[in-house]
C-alpha cells in the first residue's frame, strides 16, 4: 500500500490545518492507521492512531482535546484535524498503517507501522 500524506503547511499560533492520508494499493482493510511526527533534532512521535475496523482512536496526551483523527472509508483516506495549534507542534508529520490490527497496547508503537508515507511539514508560528 502506498500512502500520500498531505496538508501541511505555515499557521499562527491557535490555528488549524487539516492534513490527510491517502491509501492506494490496498485499502486500510483491519489495518490501524496512525499519525506520527517529528520535530527538529528530536525522535519521531506518535500523534494519534484510528482502528479502521471499530473506529476507535487514541491520541497522545499532547494533543488530546485539539487534535482529531477520523477516516472516510469511500475515499480510503484517514484525516487529522488539529485545532489550537501550539509552536510545539512544529514537525514533520507522517501517517502509516499498519498491517494486521494491533493489540491496543502497541497501537502507538512505530514498530507495528509497517507502510509509512512521505513527511508533510506543519509549522507553527508563535
């Protein structure tokens, strides 16, 4: 499965951007998809992840209550919304997918993520 990830962009402090994940090859099926991001000089970090199956999602606690993850099964094609945006969130954002579903407890681990698509860049100015 290949994944376009897109939607990043330049936005003040308390902004939004909405970035989205796009699958061609496969569909998500009983994958997990997820956003992870990466700051400069820093490891990358998971964001947040939906289960394609049941719906469910799971943030990190950075961004819970700002940021939500949904999925448009027709277009096969996960969103991020994030709201408030904070200079913290500068990153490169990557969205992946995983396989098989994961067990709850390693969803926002990079290790279950088998299919990765390229960074799009959000910043924040503050």
């Amino acid at each position: 499965v290949q994944l376009q990830a897109s939607g990043g962009g330049l936005v003040q402090a308390g902004g939004s951007l909405r970035l989205s994940c796009a699958a061609s090859g496969r569909t998500f099926r009983s994958s997990a998809v997820g956003w992870f991001r990466q700051a400069p000089g820093k490891e990358r970090e998971f964001v947040a992840a939906v289960r394609w199956g049941d719906s469910r999602t799971y943030y990190a606690d950075s961004v819970k209550g700002r940021f939500t993850i949904s999925g448009d099964k027709a277009k096969n094609t996960v969103y991020l919304q994030m709201n408030a945006l904070k200079a913290e969130d500068t990153a490169d954002y990557y969205c992946a997918a995983t396989r098989f579903s994961p067990i709850i407890s390693a969803i926002r681990r990079e290790s279950q993520y088998l299919y990765w698509g390229q960074g799009t860049q959000v910043t924040v100015s503050s």
